[in-house]
C-alpha cells in the first residue's frame, strides 16, 4: 500500500529521520534520499524517505487527503504502509 | 453498477468539475487500466467507478505486489521458513497467500520463525541481533519497494553481516505494461501509470513502452481528485486522437525519477525473466541479485526441496489480473472464495482486486 501522507523531517541522527506524519512520529531510513535536511517534506514507502516535495505541494496534498477523508470510508490515510508495491 | 458512499462523494468540490468534464467529453468507448493496487483500493473506496459515463470502463490490472508473485515463489518462501536456524523476515501481506501445501501463517502457527517487519531496516536489525541464526527477507514487490531492500543489501554488506540475505521476487513495471498489450482480449486503450513507482522510475522509464504501442499512458497520485485528473486527461487524449505519456502527479513524479533508488537498484540487482502469476514468464521483467551479493542471496545460499507447485484450482487470478475477467465471473467469488477464507491471492491481499470487490461492489 502506498502512503501517500507526506512527513516532515523532525530530526536526524546517523542516516536515520524522526519524522511527523500528521502529529504521529515515526523513523524512516533516509538513504535514498539526496541531502535531506530537517524541515523537508518527504514521501515515506515501507520505512525509507523516497522523494522530496516542496512545502507548498506538501500542503496541497494534505489538504486533497482531508478532503478525501471527508467523504471516502475506510481506514484513515496515514495508516503504515503494509503492503510491497 | 451499485457502489456504496456515492452521495459524500458527489459532494466533493474540487471532483465535481472533473466528473462533469469525463462526463462531457466521453464518446468512445474506452476500457482503462490501473496498474497500482493502492489506486484499485482507492478508485473503489471513493466510488470512482460509479461517476463515469458507460463509455469509461476500469479494470484493475497486476498491480497487487502479492497477487502477482508465482506460485514457486511463494512456495520456495514457504520452504525457506521451514529451515532450522532461519528467521524468515518479510512485510505482512503475504503471511495468508496460500502456497501448493502451505502458507507463511500456518509454518508460524507450526513454530516457524517468521517476522512481519515494517520496513527492511528492521530485518537487518535483527540480523545483527541475532548473529547464530541466518535472516532471511522475502524480497517481494514493484520499483518503490525494491530500492528500500537493496538498501538493506548494501547496509548488511556495509555492517559486515555474515546472516542476512534475500530472496528477490521483485517485479518491475514497464515490461509488464509491454505483456498487457500483447494480449488483445483486454483490450486496453489507456492506462493510468503508477504513482510511487513513477516516483522511483521517472515519467521517462516509460517512453520505449509509450513509443512503442502510443497508448494513452497518464501517471497518477492517490487521492480521488488526482485519479479523476488522470482520467480526464486520458479520455481527453481518446477523444483527441493524440495519445500521449502524460504526468497528473507532478508533485512527486519526475522525469528522471529518483537517481540514488536508481542506482543502487542497478547496483545490487540485474533485471531477469521471471514469471508472474497467471501471465507467465515476462522477458526482463523481474530482478535478480547480481552476482557480487550472490552471498546474500538466499535463492543461491540455501538448498530449498520445493513441492510440484500448483495453482489454487478453480482461482481466475490470472486472468482477474490482465483484465479479461473481472472477479465476479469467477465462479468461485464470493461462494467458496471470501476475505475470511480466501482460494487465491487476489482475494488475500487488501490490494488484490478480488478484494476490493468483495470489499466495495454491491452487486445486489
Ligand atoms: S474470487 Fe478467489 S478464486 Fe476467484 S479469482 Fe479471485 S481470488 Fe481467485
């Protein structure tokens, strides 16, 4: 399943980010990721930091997300990604 | 076709003027396939399906990472948690997929050491914590999910492990697209691209494919807005006789794609013949670990008896996945084949098609 909630680096410490998704904090590997920097908004899959987006796409998309959550059922979107694709 | 919670949905603001415009512009009769088992779920939760014209059909194609791994595969999985002094580490969703004898929850309900992890990095972890046992990770999944276990291929190297490998059954993208094509009972005039994939792969890993069979191809995001953008624009290409590879998720999605997931993807694997579930072998289309990792790779490392795989007789997984059949034509559906008491993966996975229709589709 892919998450498509966007996290903001919190803090880093050894490869490893802190990161807020939505008020929740999780880890996330940030390996695959070029220069990351606390205050970057990063699209997270299965663990890992895979893309970068720019804080005013950031917050579109979470705004898309709540209007989603307005009117679809189902589990909320910042559910852990549990599936491989 | 009736689909539940239609009425939020026509409420959305932001949707309406995208439904109205498919609505407007549709003429031709047009069968569109989504590629991504995060936007079969989420085409069903919105009830998508339901707002488009009867010249827009969707078919959900083999985008479940789950769904589309053979049935060897998920024995040899089943094989390897039988092995003394093996922690078999993997993400959840292929604990129930039934193999020919077994499945990874009935070796754990039968003591087998297996691990759902959440990320790769925990299994690596246990590697390192676990040094008189060897860790295996069950490498199932698209270009998001691979670059994530090459990851942790480079870091055990990295960390010196001795016990930590992976069995690769990944599978990529663009070569199955190429297979879709080939088969002309589908009959498939567009289709809307993967996001995450996309985002690891760019917009450009598309182009041969595109050139190739000038197709509408159009990548999408998740949120029922950006799947309706990504329709729009594709029944506007049909319209419009001018099909193009177009990008709906500019947000997260590149030409280019991620370089560093590139790379290291092309580091730790090569691309393989490999077979998917009901489609059989496609040329180039999975990834194997090259051969300086072959000591971490458990397809080489351990010597696994597997059983004469077969598939769940009766289940259309196969042709439920290349859209020829939709899984209320199976005659199992619903009938011996449900979410608590599943016949194929399809219906296992919360990403498989079987599923979300079971799930979403009333066809009371
Ligand atoms: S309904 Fe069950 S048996 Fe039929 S195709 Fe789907 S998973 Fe297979």
């Amino acid at each position: 399943m892919c998450l498509a909630i966007p996290s903001k680096i919190v803090k880093i410490e050894t490869g490893m980010g802190t990161i807020d998704v939505d008020g929740v904090q999780r880890t996330c590997s940030l390996l695959l990721l070029d220069n990351p920097q606390v205050g970057d908004w990063v699209i997270v899959h299965a663990g890992f930091a895979l893309h970068k987006i720019d804080e005013t796409a950031a917050m579109e998309t979470l705004r898309l997300l709540k209007e989603a959550a307005a009117f679809a059922e189902g589990p909320p979107p910042d559910e852990p990604p549990h599936e491989t694709d | 076709m009736a689909l539940k919670h239609i009425d939020e949905y026509r409420d959305a603001a932001l949707s309406r003027p995208l439904i109205d415009k498919i609505n407007r512009i549709s003429r031709t009769p047009a069968r569109l396939m989504e590629v991504c088992g995060t936007h079969t779920v989420s085409i069903f939760r919105s009830g998508i399906r339901s707002m488009l014209p009867d010249t827009v059909s969707l078919l959900s194609g083999p985008g479940c990472p789950v769904c589309v791994t053979d049935q060897k595969e998920i024995d040899a999985f089943i094989a390897l948690a039988r092995l003394d002094d093996v922690i078999v580490t993997t993400f959840g969703d292929l604990m129930r997929v039934p193999g020919t004898l077994s499945s990874l929850q009935k070796e754990k309900a039968d003591g087998g050491d297996i691990r759902i992890v959440y990320s790769t990095t925990d299994a690596v972890e246990i590697a390192r914590k676990n040094p008189e046992k060897q860790v295996v990770f069950l490498g199932v999944g698209f270009e998001t999910t691979a670059p994530t276990i090459a990851a942790s291929i480079s870091t055990a190297r990295r960390l010196g492990l001795d016990n930590y490998s992976v069995y690769s059954a990944h599978k990529l993208v663009p070569p199955a697209l190429d297979a879709l094509m080939a088969n002309p009972q589908a009959q498939i005039a567009g289709f809307i691209l993967p996001g995450h994939v996309s985002v690891v792969i760019g917009l450009d890993a598309y182009r041969p494919f595109f050139e190739t069979h000038r197709i509408p191809c159009v990548v999408a995001g998740f949120e029922p807005v950006d799947l309706l953008q990504a329709l729009a624009m594709l029944v506007e290409q049909i319209e419009g006789g001018a099909p193009a590879l177009a990008n709906a998720y500019g947000r997260a999605v590149t030409a280019e794609g991620n370089p560093i997931a590139r790379k290291l993807l092309d580091e730790i694997f090569e691309p393989a013949d490999v077979a998917w579930r009901g489609i059989g072998v496609i040329p180039q289309s999975g990834l194997k670990i090259r051969e300086a990792f072959s000591d971490m790779d458990a397809e080489k490392i351990f010597d696994i008896q597997l059983p004469e795989s077969r598939d769940p007789k009766g289940c259309a997984c196969g042709e439920v996945l290349t859209g020829t059949k939709t899984p209320p034509e199976c005659p199992l559906y619903k009938t011996i084949c449900t979410p608590i008491d599943p016949v194929g993966p399809c219906m296992v996975s919360t990403e498989g098609t079987c599923a979300a229709y079971y799930k979403y589709y009333d066809d009371r």
